[in-house]
C-alpha cells in the first residue's frame, strides 16, 4: 500500500472514528467565532475604519487558532488517556501518515467556522474586504501551523499539563495577543516577544489575505510562521516515533 493511499485512508478512518463529536466541535468553534466578533465590539463599542477591520479580519484567525492550540491537543491528550492513541501506534502504518492525517482533520475542522466569523465580521460593521488570491492558501497554512503547534504539545507532554496549557493558551490569545488589535497597544517586551511566537504573524497573514488593500505581511512573519510549523510538525513525528 502506497504512502498516500495509507494516508488517505487514515484521514477518512479519523474522521469516521470522530463522527459523533465532529459536529459539536464545528458548533462550538462557530459559536467562538460570532462570540469573537460581537463580544469584543460589546466591549470596544462602536467601531468603524481600521479598528473594525482589525477585529472583522482578526476573529477567523481566533478561530484558526483555537481549534488548532485548544481543541486538537485536548482531543489528542484525551485519545492517549484512553488507550486509543497506543492502540493505532501498534498499526503497521508509517507515524508520519498518522500525523498528517490528525493535521489534515483539524485544519478541515477550523474552516467552516473561519469563514463564518468573516461572515460574522463583514455582516455586523458593514465593512469591505479585497481578498488576495492566496488568502485560503494561507488560512490553510495558519490552520496547519496552529495544528501542529497544538499536535506537538500534546504528543509530548503528559495528558494533565497538555490540557492546562490549553486553558492558559486560550486566555493568552483572546486577550494578550495582537489579533484583533495592533501590537502597538501591547508593552514593549510582549510586542517584542511576539515577533518570534506564531500567534502574529498567524494574524498578519489572514488579515492581509483578506483585506490586501490596507494591511501587508512581512516577509519575516511568514518566515517564523513556516519555521514553527516546520519545527512543530518535526518535533510531533519525533515524539510518535518514540511512542511506537
């Protein structure tokens, strides 16, 4: 059996195995999304110009984040506290084809409510996007870097601590990261800090995807993007091969 053909098969089994909670999964993610957009505009009132297309543009990337920091390492810790995860370890499958069929589910499963807290964004501040050729492209790559990121923390550490550092990731994005606002608003050590952490450039890369006439990505950006997900992908493979 060919290396794709494993993989595919893998992706669907996954998706299959997680059919019951996939659902809820989309509904809780869509919910975040619309949450995303009309609670920060609760709390920054009344917003027009750059500030909404700040937050319009910045809630699908809150999206792609979550699902990949939040939901897939809480799902991956839960599936090696059950023995599920030991259990497709022992399949004679190559690890790599594991992972890319795990990354490949939860990028599938950050689209829909992405393009839902657009929606969400354009709907409520009656704003105007000029979307870039590459923008899904690169909503995929955030999606995928977020994945890994994710993927690899929970492959390595214990159950437990995986699950607490989600909590701790989801505060720390929703209210500690330049998403929905510019880095300029942070302290000069936390803006400094984020310039070599995924989670800005992740955002610099959506919102220029959608609104290419007012923002533009850094070449840098995207380069610390690809080495985190690079190194992400590399460390969670190392961690599944130790595992088998």
């Amino acid at each position: 059996m060919t290396a794709l053909r494993q993989y595919g098969l893998l992706t669907q089994w996954q998706l299959r195995r997680q059919s019951a909670s996939l659902p809820i999964l989309v509904v809780v993610q869509a919910l975040l999304a619309v949450g995303t957009v009309l609670g920060f505009g609760i709390i920054m009132g009344e917003m027009s110009g750059t500030a909404a297309l700040f937050l319009a543009t910045g809630a699908p990337t809150v999206t792609l984040i979550t699902v990949g920091l939040v939901m897939a390492p809480q799902m991956l810790s839960q599936a090696k506290t059950e023995g599920s995860s030991a259990w497709m370890m022992t399949l004679p499958v190559p690890r790599l084809a594991f992972l890319a069929a795990d990354l490949t589910v939860w990028t599938l499963v950050a689209l829909p409510g992405t393009l839902l807290a657009l929606l969400a964004g354009v709907a409520r501040y009656d704003i105007e996007l000029s979307i870039a050729a590459w923008a899904l492209p690169a909503a995929v790559l955030v999606s995928l870097t977020a994945a890994a990121v994710g993927y690899a923390m929970a492959a390595v550490l214990p159950p437990t601590i995986a699950q607490l550092m989600t909590q701790l990731l989801i505060f720390a994005i929703l209210l500690f990261s330049p998403i929905t606002f510019p880095a300029d608003r942070l302290p000069d050590w936390l803006a400094d800090l984020h310039r070599v952490l995924p989670v800005e450039p992740m955002a610099e890369l959506v919102r220029a995807g959608l609104a290419q006439d007012t923002f533009t990505v850094p070449a840098s950006s995207v380069a610390v993007l690809v080495a985190w997900c690079a190194g992400s992908v590399a460390l969670a493979a190392v961690a599944l091969r130790r595992r088998g």
